[in-house]
C-alpha cells in the first residue's frame, strides 16, 4: 500500500472484488508519453500469511 497515493490499485492473482461500484477514475503514470487506464472502483479484500504462519486479510473499500 501506498500511502501517499490518491487510490489504492488492487489486482491480480489473490484479490477478491467483492464489489464493482458505479465510479470509475483515470490513472495516468507521472512522466509524458506513458499509458493512462480508466479504472472502475471495487471492494475487494486478499489473504496474506506472515513470517509466522499467521492469515492476515487486507481490505480496500473503493480502490482502482
């Protein structure tokens, strides 16, 4: 996760929509001549396991 971005950017293998929301939001990439996507907003949640064997489920509500 970011911290300093407007949105959290969720995808890939392990992501679970849970939600596709009626909003969607441009993302262009900070240098002139790179892509830009249109992305619409979901909730969706992953499952991570740490050092130690633990699950721990990270959600994002309305991310891209």
């Amino acid at each position: 996760m970011d911290t300093d971005a407007e949105r959290e950017v969720v995808g890939g293998v392990g992501w679970k929509v849970l939600h596709f929301s009626d909003k969607s939001e441009s993302l262009h990439v900070g240098l002139n001549g790179m892509w830009s996507v249109n992305l619409p907003f979901v909730d969706a949640f992953t499952a991570v396991e740490d050092t130690d064997g633990r699950v721990v489920l990270i959600g994002v509500e309305e991310g891209g």
